[in-house]
C-alpha cells in the first residue's frame, strides 16, 4: 500500500491551532508552539494507526505566501515505544527541515536541524506560495503512540 496524506491543519477542535491561527493574522516574527498528537489524531481521523512503512505524510500547519520559516523543532513528550522516525518538510522537499526525527527518544528530548538540510543552508525557506509543513513518517508500520510538542520559528508578511 503507498503513502496516504492526512491534513490534520485543521486541529483537533475543527480549527487550526489557536496559536498558529492567531500567528497568522500578525505580521511580524512569532515562535509557534503547537502538540502533536497521535493518540488523538488517531482517534480524530477514524484509522488505527498511522503507517510509516508507507511514508504517512502528516501536513501538521498551513503556510500561507509570504512566509519565511526560519527552523522547526520538536520535544518528545511520550515515546513511542518502538522504532518510529520521520522527516520535517514541505511539499517540495519532504527532509527539508529536519532530516531525520527519532520519535522513540525519552521525553524531554529535544530534536531540529543538523545543519545538512536542503533549507539549513538558507536559513530556513520563503514561501512565495501557501504549502503545509509536513511530517513524513518512516520504518515502523503501526504508529500508535507517540506525542511530540512542535516549534516553528517563522515571518509572516502583512
């Protein structure tokens, strides 16, 4: 079976993420944080498990033109239990951010850039056009359990 895209840009109430909905209407350089849950997006989109033995691609915020994402960064709230990565991109370059996430590390593990990401080189990435920051998900077939806070330093235009 092939990758299957989940949006999940809507949050978990039917609406974008408070704070990143409200980062969208400043103009201006804003630090989002928002939780990533996969328990409750589990639940939310009625399967039993993401699949990242297919490449699951997670679209997690819009990105509206005009923006500049200087970085993402994650901290592990809940392991997930057993081998389970994944990527921090766009739609043009799904490893773009962050290349490569262990979502299995301890709780309070931080996780971002190495330095050798394709939007590192540039200090992050302007978006001319709107596109999703996206998290690919990869090795473990059954994602059940993990939960990570998420971090995005971005610019928006007025």
């Amino acid at each position: 079976m092939g990758a299957t895209t989940y949006d999940l840009t809507s949050g978990l109430d039917g609406k974008q993420s408070n704070v990143a909905r409200a980062a969208l209407d400043v103009p201006g350089t804003v630090l989002m944080k928002f939780r990533l849950s996969i328990p409750e997006w589990i639940a939310k989109k009625g399967v039993a498990a993401f699949d990242g033995s297919s490449s699951d691609v997670l679209q997690v915020l819009d990105i509206p033109a005009g923006t500049f994402i200087h970085a993402v960064w994650t901290k592990m709230v809940t392991p997930e239990g057993a081998t389970c990565a994944g990527t921090w991109g766009d739609g043009s370059q799904t490893a773009g951010f962050v290349a490569t996430q262990d979502f299995n590390a301890a709780a309070g593990t931080y996780a971002g850039p190495a330095g050798s990401e394709a939007y590192a080189a540039y200090g992050g990435k302007f978006y001319a056009s709107a596109d999703t920051l996206d998290l690919v998900l990869a090795t473990e077939a059954t994602i059940t359990t993990f939960v990570c806070d998420v971090f995005v330093l971005a610019t928006f235009s007025a």
